[in-house]
C-alpha cells in the first residue's frame, strides 16, 4: 500500500513523497 502511494507520488507530486517519507 506504501510503496504504490509511493511510487504513484513520486510520478504526481516528488515533494508530497519526500514529506511522506520524512514522516515515514
């Protein structure tokens, strides 16, 4: 579930999965 939302935010939004895996 993580690595999809990961992968799928790295194509939409780079910053939105840096922040999410600062929190990760």
């Amino acid at each position: 579930m993580r690595k999809g939302y990961l992968l799928n935010g790295r194509l939409l939004r780079p910053a939105m999965v840096s922040v999410a895996a600062k929190k990760d």
